[in-house]
C-alpha cells in the first residue's frame, strides 16, 4: 500500500477508500487511541443534557433541512 500522501492520492477513489479505512482501523485499534477518543465528562454531561432536553420537546430544535439551507445561505 502507498505511504506517501503523493501516492495515496494517484489512487482511485475506491482504493483510497480502502486505503483510508485501514488507516482508522489502525488508529482505533491502538489502546490509546481510545484514551484520545474519550468523552470527557463535561462533554458528556452537556451531550446528555441536550438530549434530555430534546427528549423533553421533539420539536425545539431545526430539522436537518433547516440546518443545510442556513448554511448554505452563509456562503
């Protein structure tokens, strides 16, 4: 398999992708990447309190389609 990036990107597309899933199999499979990949507990409190929230009310928030076409305005 390539190693530089030059090479990797002389691939096709689904080479590449093969390419790239090996890599994060690789990097995920490395025990401190789980370590990196860890929530912290903050991030964890905040995620479980949106979640509650929306469970709380479904339609508080955007729908996908909302969220696409304000980006897309800001562009």
């Amino acid at each position: 398999m390539a190693t530089h990036l030059e090479d990797i990107l002389k691939l096709s597309v689904s080479e590449r992708i093969l390419w790239a899933e090996a890599l994060w199999k690789s990097i995920a499979s490395e025990k401190k990447s789980e370590e990196l990949l860890e929530l912290s507990l903050e991030h964890k409190k905040l995620l479980d309190e949106e979640l509650s929230s929306c469970k709380k009310d479904p339609t508080s928030g955007s729908s996908w389609q909302d969220v696409k076409t304000r980006i897309r305005k800001k562009k």
